[in-house]
C-alpha cells in the first residue's frame, strides 16, 4: 500500500477522535486536496472511513495494514517493520528472502493466506481462512546450537500474548500452544547458519481465530482449536498480532540482557506436562516416562524405567 496511505491509517487507528483534514495535511505535508484523494482511494480499497461535518475523519471499523498493526507495536526491535501480504507460499520463506537481501532485524511478515506453509518435520501447516499466519526475523549474536532456545522463547511470547483472549493456555513440548489437549497455535524455527555463526533466524507462527466452516483438515494429526471457539467472541487480528509481537519483543529483550534462564523458567511454569507422565514418540521407538526438566538445549528429560533420558525431537502426548 502506499507509504502516504498507510500513515493516514495509522493516524485514524490511534485516534479516539476524529482527525481533521487540515490536521492530517500539516502533519503529513500534503494540502487538504491531496489528504481527500487518498482518502478516496483507501474507501475504493474497502476502508470504512467516515467523514464527520466539521470535525474530520475517523475508522469505522479496523483495517489490518502494515501502517497500522506497526502503530500498535511498542518494542524496541520487532515490529518496526512490518509487511502484511494477502497470499504467500510461506512467510517463512519470504521472511528467509528478507534475510538474503540484507533486511534489518526485528522484520514481520503477516500473510492472509499461506499456499504452501509448513509446520515442524516438513508437515503440512494449514492456514485456515480465519487465522494469523507470522514470521519474524532475528539476526542473534548466537552459536548455532543455542537456536532451539529462540523456540522455547516464541512458545513463552505466544503463551503470554494469547493469554490476553484466552484462559487456561498451556505449552507442549517442543512448540505447541494447547487449549485443554487441542492445539491453537505450532511454531517453526528456522536459520541460516555456519559453523559457529547465526546469520539469521526466523520465528514463524500460525494461530488459529477461527474455525474453518467446512471443518478442520482430515490430516490433521492433533485436534485443533481456535480462539472464538475458547473465548466465545471474536478476537479482532489486529489485536491479537499487536500482543504477541510485543510480547515477542518483550521476552526476546529479556532473552538479550539476562540470558535464557527468566524464559526458561516461563516456559517451565506454562508447560502441559512438567513433573506429569507423558510418551514421546521420537521417529523409531514410544518412550515413557515423567517429564521433570528442560535442558539448556530445549531438550526434554525424561525420569524413564531405564533412567534419565534426554529427548531431543518427537512428539509429546501428555498421559
């Protein structure tokens, strides 16, 4: 969208009242003219602006655009930047683009619609209609075996921001967010890298607002949930991308000054199955055991009849 545009979008959205043309001219360094044809054009493109006799205009109903989630944003590095696409094969592979091309970090991209998105052990990831699918790129200062702790910190920044619009959320091990068993959001971590040395690193998510009409996807191996179902209203997306990139950016800030031990005990504290009876499936062989700790890798120990064993990758089912 236009850079002129999304700014006025940005303007009416952080207003409770309504913003004059002659304020929106000054402020932008356009004349009154010019305010009212891209006025006209953001109408054309489905923004419910009202004109108000004598005081200006406002947004009758919210408009999800890169110029306005960006106003709701507060963080000191993501979020500054924000691209918000209507279709995409992967956000996780535009963000990796980004990445090749030099962009800074602290980047997001927000897609509508996912045509080719992909979830952890290269399953399908199904962006239904009424759902939030993100990347954010990161560009730590890390050694490449320290990544999986990034992970553990997108499932902390979920956990918390969604915890605005939904009660009794938990995380499984490794990057699920669970409603009472069904899962609501799955996180993917990817990076570029070379001995010893992280270039980039992207954090994606998918998030579920609503259920698909025509029901979930036969293929789904977990039961999924979504947060009209769990609250029993409508979340609006701006708010819901607006909380969990600031709380993205919150923890990845306290990730940099403290290092990962206040996120790890976060997501110890928010975690299905600390101290409970669960199986993994590691790929090969079902493992039981009790869950009674998460190491410095994001691997999950497991008190088991053999002893303690250290789970690198599977899948948890809690018990």
């Amino acid at each position: 969208m236009n850079a002129v545009r999304e700014k006025i979008l940005a303007r009416l959205d952080a207003s409770p009242e309504p913003v004059s043309g002659d304020m929106l001219a000054k402020e932008l360094g356009l004349s009154r003219t010019g305010i009212w044809k891209h006025i006209e054009q953001l109408r054309k493109s489905g923004a419910d602006i009202v004109a108000h006799s004598g005081q200006g205009y406002s947004l009758a109903s919210e408009v999800f655009s890169s110029g306005v989630l960006a106003g709701r944003c507060n963080g000191k590095r993501i979020g500054r930047q924000i691209l918000v696409l209507d279709e995409t094969d992967s956000t996780n592979r535009d963000a990796m683009a980004e990445a090749e091309k030099g962009a800074e970090e602290g980047l997001v991209i927000i897609s509508r619609r996912q045509r080719a998105g992909k979830g952890r052990l290269g399953r399908r990831w199904h962006t239904v209609a009424d759902s939030l699918a993100c990347s954010v790129l990161l560009r730590p200062d890390l050694p490449p075996e320290q990544v999986p702790q990034l992970s553990l910190l997108t499932s902390v920044a979920l956990h918390d921001g969604l915890g605005d619009f939904a009660q009794d959320l938990r995380i499984k091990w490794p990057n699920d967010i669970l409603h009472r068993n069904a899962k609501l959001a799955g996180i993917l971590t990817e990076m570029r890298a070379e001995p010893g040395r992280v270039h980039s690193v992207v954090l994606g998510f998918g998030i579920n607002l609503g259920a698909p009409v025509e029901g979930w996807p036969s293929d789904i191996t977990q039961r999924a949930t979504d947060l009209f179902t769990i609250s029993g209203s409508r979340a609006s997306r701006l708010d819901v991308a607006a909380a969990v990139i600031n709380a993205l950016d919150y923890w990845y800030d306290i990730y940099l000054e403290q290092g990962f031990a206040p996120v790890h005990a976060a997501w110890w504290r928010a975690h299905a199955a600390s101290g409970q009876k669960v199986r993994v499936h590691n790929g090969k062989d079902y493992i039981d055991g009790i869950a009674t700790a998460l190491d410095q890798d994001g691997a999950l120990l497991l008190k088991t009849i053999r002893g303690t064993e250290r789970i690198i990758a599977g899948d948890l089912e809690l018990r």
